[in-house]
C-alpha cells in the first residue's frame, strides 16, 4: 500500500542476496552482480505489465511463431538464456555458450511442430515451391528478432568472434520445416527424424547436411500432393 514499495522490494531483496553478493564481490564477479541486481529490478516491475498482451514481432505468414509463443510462454526462456550468456562469458565456458545457441535454435523450431490445416494450403494462391520459400523466408525473420537479444549481449560482452557462431543458429529451424512438410501427415515421424538430423550432424559433423537437395525437392513434392489431393 506504499507509494515506494518498490524501493522496499529491491531493500529486501538486497538484503537477503547479501551474503551472495559479498562472496561474489571477493571472487570480482562484478558482471554477475550486475546481471542479478537488473535482474531483481525487472521483477519487482513485472507485475505492472500486462502480460497477456504481449505483442511479438513476428512476421505473420506463419501464424503458428505468435500461437506457439502465447502458448507454451517461450519468450520467458530468452531472458534466462541472455543470462546464461553472461555466466559463460564471465567463467569462460564455451561449452555453456554454444548450449545457450543450440537452446535458441531448438527454441526456433517449436512453431514448425505445428501444423497448419490441409484446406489452408489449398486455399493459399501460391505454388508449392512458393508456398515453401516465403515459409522458410518466415522461419529466417523471426528466428533473426529471437538472435537479436543473444547478439546485443555478446557485443555489450565485447565478444565479437563469438557472433558468427549465430549463424548456425538459423539452420536446425529450416531443417525442421523441411521435416514438417515432408512428414506433415505424421508428426511423430518427424519428431524422431529431427532427433536423428541433430544426433547426426553433432556425431558426424554436419553430414546430414549433404541431403539438404533431397530433402527440399521432396517437401516441395509434398506440398503438391497437399495442394491438389
């Protein structure tokens, strides 16, 4: 009921994290205290957002990137990974980063598990071969508005050499649309299809790669089927 009741949160808050803060301060993780202190600030200011109305910036050709994300919460995973940077960084943990850019990339191909209906391919005026590209064009903008965050923490952490592992990012996603459309009728099979592509491609270094032709000429083939059956 006070007017100031945030700066008596952050008081409390303080107050409980400072033995935490000290055994950080003596370490000279001064990054780390910074990250929890804006941290504790976002949550003593969420509850005035509504955060029903969240508005994503997604391209809308696949309405399943605004679906997905309202539905299972998936922008609150962006804020933990963006924190999970900043641990890698500060303890040198490459390992941790290149998780953090599997994370957001397995995080991008949640809306290629869902399916649109068969008469709205059908109704859509475009070709097959169309209808796919303007697809996997979606899947590359919005994954691009999910890398901007990770890419602004790394420049902030001054880690440039680090930016052009966010390129790969962007590949599982399009591998996945591939997968939906050529299984669209089944989604278990693309599920255990999409294990077998990441399993493949971390075991022998990116051989499954070599299929992409294959791969595309039959989702598009696919498509076609949809479109005229």
């Amino acid at each position: 009921m006070k007017r100031n009741y945030k700066v008596i949160l952050f008081i409390e808050y303080f107050i409980y994290l400072l033995p935490f803060y000290l055994v950080l301060l003596l370490k000279g993780e001064f990054i780390f205290i910074f990250v929890i202190i804006l941290f504790k600030i976002a949550l003593i200011n969420l509850p005035k957002y509504n955060l029903k109305i969240i508005k994503y910036p997604f391209d809308s050709f696949n309405i399943y990137w605004h679906i997905s994300f309202r539905k299972y919460k998936l922008v609150y995973i962006v804020p933990l990974l963006i924190i999970v940077v900043f641990m890698a960084v500060n303890y040198n943990n490459q390992n941790l980063l290149y998780a953090v850019f599997l994370g957001l990339s397995l995080l991008a191909c949640v809306p290629s598990f869902e399916r649109e209906t068969t008469e709205e391919i059908k109704r859509n005026p475009f070709d097959a071969e169309k209808y796919l590209r303007f697809q996997l064009k979606n899947s590359i903008i919005n994954t691009a508005y999910l890398v901007f965050p990770i890419a602004i923490t790394l420049s902030f952490l001054l880690e440039w050499e680090k930016m052009i592992f966010l390129i790969f990012i962007f590949i599982i996603p399009l591998y996945n649309l591939l997968l939906k459309y050529i299984y669209f009728n089944n989604s278990f099979l693309q599920q255990i299809f999409f294990v077998i592509f990441i399993a493949g491609s971390l075991v022998l270094f990116g051989v499954p790669f070599l299929a992409t032709p294959f791969i595309y000429k039959k989702a598009i083939k696919t498509l076609k089927e949809l479109k005229t059956c």
